[in-house]
C-alpha cells in the first residue's frame, strides 16, 4: 500500500522534534481533578497560504498538513500522539476499561448464511479474533468448513476481507481484500472445495462488488486507472469504469464493458440478474441518491448497453427480475418509497405499473426471495418487515422480537423457499433468524451469548422540538433505575447526512458505556433517511444548518429533562457525524463538556480537494458556488473555531491509511483548536497507525480505541466508574505530558 505516513510509528529522537517544532507549555488554570497538568501541544508551525472565494480572502495557515508522509508532518503527528498518550496513560480507570471491554467483545457473532448452488456462506467471528473468518457448508446444521481466514493475512489483523462473491454453482469465489483500511481493494478467486486460489488477480478496485456470468467463466467489477503509488491515498478519484474479468485472463485483457470519458464524476455499479440473462448497470453521480439504470443482454455476444432510466431524478433500486419485466424500489414520485414494474419492450413511463405503493413508513429495501416480495420500512427510525405476492397483494408482517430494533438481511433468490436475517437493538444482541418464506415463520439460527445481561438496560424512544420547532426522535439507552437528577454523564451521537438512517443496533462499545453507569443516545437528525427524501433534503446543502440545530436541541433537552448537565454531557459522531461535532462544539462550546469527533470532515471549503470528496458536494453544496461558499464558510469547523473561547474537552480521533476523509482535515483541526484554545480543558488528537475511515480495523484497535475515549470521559466528565468484578488500577507513576 501506499507509504502515506508509514514512519509515524517510529519513534523520532527528542532533539529533531524539538528542532522542527519546538514545544510550547501551556498552563492550565484550572488542573484536572488530581492532577496539575501543563498540556505541551506540538508548536505547528503557520504558513502565510491564503484561498480567494467569491472575492473573499481565507486563510489556511495548516496547509501543510495536508501533506502526504513528509517529515515535518510525520514529526507533528508523533509530537503530538505523544502528549496524547501521555494523557491517558495517567487515568487509572484506563486498563480498567479496556479488560471490561475485552471481556463483553468476547463472544461468538455470525452473519446470516447466503446460499448459492449447495452451498451456504457466512461469516463468523470467535469473539476476539481481528477479522471475521468466511465458512461454507452444505447443511447449515452441519459443522462449517473454513474457506477464507484474513487473519492469516498479517501479524497485526490489518488485512480485512472487504468483500466476496460465489458463482451460481457455488463452486468458486471472488473475493476481495483491503490493507490498512484504505478504500483500494485487490480480488482474488478461490476453489470453493480445495480453498486454493487460482491465478486471477484484479487491482485497483474500488467502491464496487463483483458479480458473475452464470457460467461462472468472469465476473464484472469497477476501477479505476492504476493511481501514483505515491499520492494514491489523497488524490481525487474521477473516471470510473466497468470491467469484465474472464478466468483465468491477466487483469491486462479485461474487457472494458462500459466507461463514460465524457463524465468524469459517474461511478458505476453491475450485478447480474438470478436468471443470468442481463446485466443491470447502475450510473450515479456523487452522493445523491439518484441513479440512471442501463442494461446489456448477455446471451448478446457484443453486451450492447441500453439505456433504460436516462436521467438523474430519483433513486432506482434493482429488485428482480421476471423475464423482460424488470421490478425497482424507487422514490420517484413516491419519496418514501414505493415498488414499480418495468417492461423493457415498452419503457414508457405512462407503461410503468406500480406494484407496492407508497405508505405512511418508508421503504427502505425489497427482496425477492421465494416467490415473493420482502420489503423492510422504518417507522419512527426502527424496522417492520412486510411479505407481498409479485403481484403487490399484502400476505403478512414478518414477526420481530418487540424491541425498538432493526431487521436486515433477507438477501436470497427467488425460488429460494427459506431466507436468513438478523434483529438487532441496544439491549438485543445482534441475533440471526431463519425465515420460511412460505409459512412466515422465524426460527433463531444463531443467537449470541454476550457477558452481560442486556435486560438491566433499558431502550426508550423520546420525541423533542428542534430549533424551528421540527419533531425529532432521539432514543435514549441507560441501566434500569438510572436517576434523572441532572448528573448522569451522557454521550450524545447523531450523523445527519447523506440520507443515511441511523437505527438501534447492539454495540459492546455502548454497552460498556451504559454499564460503566452512563446514559446513550440517538438524535435522528434531519440530513439523514429516516422519514424518506424530504427529511433528507431538509438537512442538506443551504439547509444544513437544520442537522446542527437538531443535535444542538438535543443536548437541551436531554439537560431540560434532567438526564444530565452541560458538564456531564459528550457528543460523539464519525464522519459526517464528525464534522456534526465540529460544527456544533464551535456553534456552543458552553453547552458540552467534552467532544469525541472522529475521521471528520472539518475544512469546508477543501473536502473535495482530495479522494472521493468532490461527491459530497450532492449533499454539503461546492465553495465554487457564491451561495453554497456562504453557507459552508459559516459552519465549516476549522473556519469557525474562535481565539479567546473556551472549547470543551475534545479529543479528535484519525487514522493514517483513512482514503475516504483525508487526515488532514483533522490535523488541521486540532492545530488550530490547540492554537485558539482559551479554556482549561485539554485538545488531543490520537492518531491510528495502519487503519483507515473504520471499514476492516481490526478487533484490537477497535477496542484499544473505545478504551481511550471512555478514559477520555471519565476524566474530562468526572465520572465516577464501578466496574463490576474489576478494580481499577493505582495510577502509574509517569512524568506529566509535558515532558
């Protein structure tokens, strides 16, 4: 993989730091619970850079830090990992934490079996093992065989299995891996029966899956041009294009199928029909949920491409197909999602017939498993799973465990008679169901057995007014008989973009949170898809604005109500969630004790300077337009953070290998909070060597990770922790972090 800062991990001398940077002591006036600490952030060094927008001069004095693997940027992130560790080193709950986490990580998980020819096909995790191991087997009560372990692949786990595909026989498959947590993946073909690979090797993958021919003779998938070895972390990604792979071919023949010279920004997605007969070609643009839907007949040696959905207006959701009748999920003229049926020898939209209408929920997913329809809504941000004849007669609702949950999963083939999904909630763990798609009935596959008892939490769903009186859900998980006294430390979390819904899922992560005696929650911020396309575009662009307010009225009411205090209260987001938590900790520092934003996208007006920012402009708006430059700047976290303003205790959280946010937006962002920083609560920023945006990290890094930010709380939130059956340990005699 790329060098991209690979020298991080070792250790420069004290005298090149100190040459490059310097230190520069800042006293805190007020010291941390039991302890005088002088924070010692690295001197970061300010250029005189400076970007003209619309006739407005922007300073970027950080612009530096932008760069890719250079000393003076590989030095500052050592300097700077060091006062970090150096912090949390000297909390004694720290190693408390982290064993309390390895124990509740530790218990078997599986992921729903998928069945191609005779064979079914899962992953499966032991509890502590870095990446899920792939297994098949041909009865899923017989014992598995192993077919993939990416455990193998690397001492440190950091090799992942990002993705996998059988033929129609079972009898191969292509899978594919990911290094370092980097987006670029490399695909291989296995011998299902022998577990050796072939000599089939394809690279530069990205943002794709593979699907096979039914003869199993290739497969097709999505690349880009091969990038410099050197900057292939940072720079943009334009020009999409979609292969087929004949076996046992050099990637050098793979036939180009489809490509768009003419559009730089299209990316692409195919996937075969079950029947074998068609590709289904998918082109989108950006982030936007719309997409154009073309299609090859591939009993046509020449696979000439049709257009059949000839313009970006609404997404278009391949479901099935049934002869030259092809069925969609779609929002168009329905934004909370209806079923529609296409004939492809008359593509008239006045010949469309719809077969499931729009409800009062919204249709998130529809399979065709069994000779019928499963569609999964969202009421109210949780899961209710309906079964419908391919005609659109209603037969019945799928029965779920009564939690405020989430079903997912039912991923099968129309003449299969049974399909597996999972259930999920913050107390329910993550259990598998099989479903016999003729009688309706659910069967438990597979459920966990976690080190905890999840009925002494409790889930509830609350309902507040945002700023402009707009009614959010927000969810709120505790232990049972938790004391509304105003002096509960609280983490808050919301995402809010990108029409992506956020819904109850069990974490040991949170679970640990609530038994350290803690309180979670779930704002279901506008920007998000959980009531369909209106509640998405309501927090989008020149309406962004409207998430912050969201997650803002949030904290207010979580303190009106008496869950907690502004000192007591933590807001966490990654991503999109952390630019949510950048821009908010600016908009009210006073109303937060600390802040946890993680691989954010924090510089506004440069996001789609780098990888495959430039398709967030669908959602955030481009600086390159007057108004969309206007709104940007005046949310836009690096931009808007203060000199002279006490900020709350935040500690920023990236990674090395991260291609989706570049790390530079959070390098940026810590020097310049350290530089503003007025208050007395510590600004740090932990730097993961070898891990990327979050896909593949390994279990050892995930927990190492979660134990830093509890121990972050616990200090910055003064919070008092009784972990049962642990101790916590006498603090380590350390020098302070200032060395």
């Amino acid at each position: 993989m790329s060098p991209l800062l690979k020298q991080i991990a070792r250790m420069r001398a004290t005298t090149a730091l100190v040459l490059t940077f310097g230190f520069v002591a800042v006293s805190s006036p007020r010291s941390l619970a039991d302890s005088a600490t002088a924070y010692a952030y690295p001197k970061a060094k300010k250029g005189d850079v400076k970007d003209t927008y619309h006739g407005q001069d922007v300073p970027d004095p950080y612009r530096w830090l932008e760069e890719e693997d250079t000393p003076e940027v590989n030095a500052w992130i050592e300097a700077e990992n060091k006062v970090t560790f150096g912090f949390l080193e000297q909390i004694p709950e720290r190693e408390a934490i982290r064993k309390r986490l390895t124990e509740l990580w530790d218990y078997e998980r599986f992921n729903p079996p998928y069945k191609e020819g005779d064979r079914y096909f899962f992953a499966k995790n032991d509890g502590l093992q870095n990446q899920s191991v792939l297994y098949t087997v041909k009865a899923v009560t017989e014992t598995p065989q192993e077919l993939i372990d990416p455990n193998k692949w690397s001492a440190d786990g950091t090799v992942a299995l990002s993705g996998w595909d059988p033929t129609d026989d079972g009898r191969l498959l292509a899978y594919g891996t990911s290094a370092k947590g980097s987006d670029w993946e490399e695909w291989k073909v296995r011998d299902v029966a022998t577990g050796k690979d072939l000599d089939d090797h394809v690279k530069w993958v990205k943002f794709s899956d593979a699907s096979w021919t039914k003869d199993g003779k290739g497969f097709f998938y999505c690349r880009y041009d091969e990038p410099k070895d050197e900057t292939k972390l940072k720079d943009v990604n334009y020009f999409h294009k979609l292969y087929y792979h004949k076996l046992g071919t050099p990637q050098s023949e793979d036939k180009l199928v489809y490509d768009r010279p003419d559009q730089k920004e299209w990316n692409f997605g195919a996937s075969v029909t079950d029947d074998g007969k068609y590709l289904i070609i998918s082109a989108a643009k950006g982030t936007e949920r719309q997409n154009m839907v073309f299609y090859a007949e591939l009993g046509d040696k020449v696979w000439k491409v049709t257009e059949l959905i000839k313009q970006f207006e609404a997404q278009y959701d391949f479901i099935d197909n049934d002869g030259y009748v092809y069925y969609f999920r779609t929002d168009h003229n329905a934004p909370r999602g209806r079923v529609i049926a296409i004939d492809i020898r008359e593509p008239q939209r006045d010949k469309w017939k719809e077969i499931i209408p729009q409800s009062e929920e919204i249709l998130q997913s529809v399979s065709s498993v069994g000779g019928r329809l499963i569609a999964t809504y969202l009421k109210d941000a949780y899961s209710k799973v309906m079964v419908f004849e391919l005609d659109g007669k209603f037969v019945r609702d799928v029965s779920l465990p009564p939690f405020l949950g989430t079903a997912a999963g039912f991923a099968g083939k129309r003449d299969n008679p049974e399909v597996f999904y999972v259930f999920t909630s913050f107390n329910y763990p993550t259990t598998v169901f099989r479903y016999d798609v003729k009688t309706g009935e659910s069967t438990v596959w597979k459920r966990p057995k976690v080190n905890i008892d999840p009925e002494k939490f409790e889930v509830k769903q609350v309902f507040y007014n945002s700023k402009d009186g707009t009614r959010v859900p927000m969810f709120i998980c505790h232990k049972k008989g938790a004391k509304l006294d105003g002096q509960n430390p609280t983490l808050l979390y919301g995402y809010g973009g990108f029409n992506a819904s956020i819904t109850p899922n069990f974490s040991v992560r949170n679970l640990t949170w609530m038994d350290m005696g803690g309180v979670y929650a779930v704002a279901n911020l506008r920007g998000g898809g959980e009531y369909g396309k209106d509640w998405h575009e309501a927090g989008k662009k020149l309406k962004k604005q409207n998430v912050f307010d969201d997650f803002i009225a949030a904290g207010e009411w979580l303190i009106k109500n008496k869950y907690t205090s502004p000192e007591k209260l933590a807001i966490h987001g990654g991503s999109n969630g952390g630019l949510l938590v950048g821009a908010c900790m600016t908009q009210r520092p006073d109303l937060f004790g600390a802040t946890l934003p993680a691989v954010g996208v924090m510089d506004m007006l440069r996001f789609n300077k780098f990888t495959i920012g430039w398709a967030w402009t669908s959602d955030y708006g481009s600086p390159d337009n007057a108004d969309e430059f206007k709104a940007l700047y005046a949310y836009s976290p690096l931009h808007n953070l203060k000199p002279g303003t006490a900020y709350p205790a935040t500690l920023i959280t990236t990674a090395d290998h991260d291609d989706r946010v570049w790390p530079g937006h959070s390098f940026k962002f810590a020097a310049r909070l350290q530089e503003v920083q007025s208050g007395p609560e510590p600004v740090l920023i932990r730097v993961q060597t070898k891990a990327g945006h979050g896909a593949g990290k390994p279990t050892r890094m995930q927990i190492d990770e979660t134990a830093d930010m509890w121990s972050f709380l616990v200090k910055t939130l003064d919070m008092k922790v009784d972990l049962p059956g642990v101790s916590a340990p006498k603090p380590k005699e350390k020098p302070s972090p200032a060395g």
